[in-house]
C-alpha cells in the first residue's frame, strides 16, 4: 500500500525563480536532488510551500512534469490539487496523465468557508474523480475553515480513496482525536514543522516538511528516531533546528525557506508578489545560524 511509503517526511518543495520571475528548472532539480540525497521518504509538489496560487496552468503542469522526470522514481511523488472550486478541481484531475504520480494533496476550500457537511462532500467528489489516492489537507490558518476531527474520521472511514492527511490546525485535542478514533491504515502526518515532535509521540505517522527542505538529513532523521520510538535522539535533532525553524516563518513561507536555501547555493530566493524576499535583518540571523550549524556538524 502507498501509505507504508508515505510514512516518515515528505517535503513541500518550493518553486526557484529567476530574476526575471520565470520558473528556475535548473534550482528546481536541484533542490529535488538535495532532498532525496538527504534521505526524505517522498516530494510534494505545487503546494502552498510552491506559491501555486501564483502559477499559471501550463507552469503547473510544466513543474509537475519534471519534478517526476527528475526524481526519476527514487521516491513517491504527491501533487497539489486543490481550491475553492470543487469543479474546478475536478477539471484539472481530468486533464492530469498521472504518470509518475503516487497520489494527490488536497488542501481544504479556503474564503467561502463550507460547513463540515460541504468539505465532506467536496472531498467525496474529489477522491471519485481521482485515479491516484487522496490525502486531505487541514491548515485552517490560511484557509479559515477548520475541518473537525468528527468530519475527518468520517472521510476516513466511508470514503475508500482518501488515505490519509495533513494536520495542521495545532489543535492538540483534535488531532489526538483523529488519530484515537481512524482506521489502522489511515495516515495522518503533520503540517507544522516545530510541533512534529509532539505530534509524532500522539502517534503520527511523520510530516510534509517545510525545513526538511533545507536540513533533510536532520530533519528526516529526527522523524526516523520518532518512528522507532527513539524520543531522546529525536529531542536532540528537533533541538538542532529549532530556532532555524522558527525564522524560516519569521516573515512567511515560502520566502525563509528559499532564503535558507539560498545560502545554503541550492536555488535562489526571488519569490512571485504578493510575496517578498525576507528582510536583510533576518537574512543575515539566519545565515548566521546555517554557518553555526554546520560549523557543529563539522566538529
């Protein structure tokens, strides 16, 4: 079952962009690259981390294209396809091949706010017309609509081709709830890099990582030791990259990760307005930090 390969850290990748706003094919290989060399389970495309709401169509499926021709099957691939628009969504699965596409990441309809009656139908309409699997995404800070654990374990149970999800309402009672009341193969991973920790010990099956992106051996390790039930070793990595991961979201995502990845010389960092680079303040903690942190790894 795709689930067992879908346990432990996926990454949500950015998309690297030139200069000149144009997508950086070149940044984008080579962050996929980094990712897979540094031990992560899986890739996650054309989410929130890769600004797709500021992508066309074509740059969507163009990036879909060759984030699965570069990972060249060494690990599953997840794509974004989500909105508002339950139709619409539906449109775009149509038209998708799916070659090279283990399964699909929906994130809940944001702005018109459905009732927990309306995100289970969306999601039943979804999981019809998809030929791949289907994982929710829960994040009702950008969405502002919370999907509840009660509507989550229904899905789970009555809706056979949706396999898991992504939490990441922080709500620590809601997601005890879900992973109490699921089925055995449901997935359930995390959607905040900070808490991972904690919500593994609940009993979480990993994460889509946004730091993971930049520190995949650290941060793939440190859910490996989850995995295992090693929580000392676990602590000491999620220490590691604790305050790093705090100015990653500083002043917004995906601008610090690409900011990290900058100075780490993986891609650039020019985000698509309404998003803006980070500040030279932050730009100059966090290179200060990486420098630390891997002058620790050297010693």
């Amino acid at each position: 079952m795709i689930q067992s390969k879908l346990r432990g850290t996926g990454v949500a990748l950015v998309t690297p962009f030139k200069a000149n706003g144009q997508v950086d094919y070149t940044g984008l290989e080579n962050v996929i690259n980094h990712c897979i060399n540094g031990g992560v389970e899986y890739l996650v495309t054309l989410g929130t981390t890769g600004e797709s709401v500021t992508l066309t169509k074509e740059e969507k499926l163009a990036i879909l294209d060759f984030t699965v021709e570069a990972t060249a099957g060494r690990v599953p691939v997840v794509a974004g396809f989500g909105g508002n628009s339950t139709h619409a969504i539906i449109q775009d699965i149509e038209k998708f091949h799916f070659k090279g596409v283990d399964a699909i990441l929906s994130v809940s309809p944001y702005y018109n706010k459905p009732t927990q009656e309306g995100l289970f139908e969306h999601y039943k309409a979804i999981a019809k017309a998809s030929p791949v699997p289907v994982i929710l995404y829960n994040v009702p800070g950008r969405t502002a609509s919370n999907m509840k654990a009660e509507t989550t374990i229904k899905i789970a149970h009555e809706i056979e081709n949706i396999i898991g999800m992504k939490e990441a309402s922080g709500d620590f009672n809601q997601c005890m709830q879900i992973v109490k009341n699921k089925p055995k193969d449901f997935l359930v991973v995390s959607g905040d890099d900070n808490i991972t920790l904690g919500l593994m010990a609940y009993g979480f099956d990993g994460v889509i990582s946004v730091v993971g992106q930049a520190f995949p051996g650290t941060f793939s390790g440190m859910v490996r030791h989850c995995l295992d039930g090693d929580f000392e070793n676990a602590r000491k990595l999620h220490y590691e990259l604790n305050d790093i991961t705090d100015m990653l979201f500083a002043e917004g995502n995906p601008a610090g990760v690409k900011c990290a990845l900058e100075i780490l010389g993986i891609c650039e960092s020019h985000v698509r307005l309404p998003l803006v680079g980070v500040s030279k303040q932050l730009r100059n903690k966090l290179s200060e930090a990486i420098i630390n942190a891997q002058t620790v790894k050297q010693v």
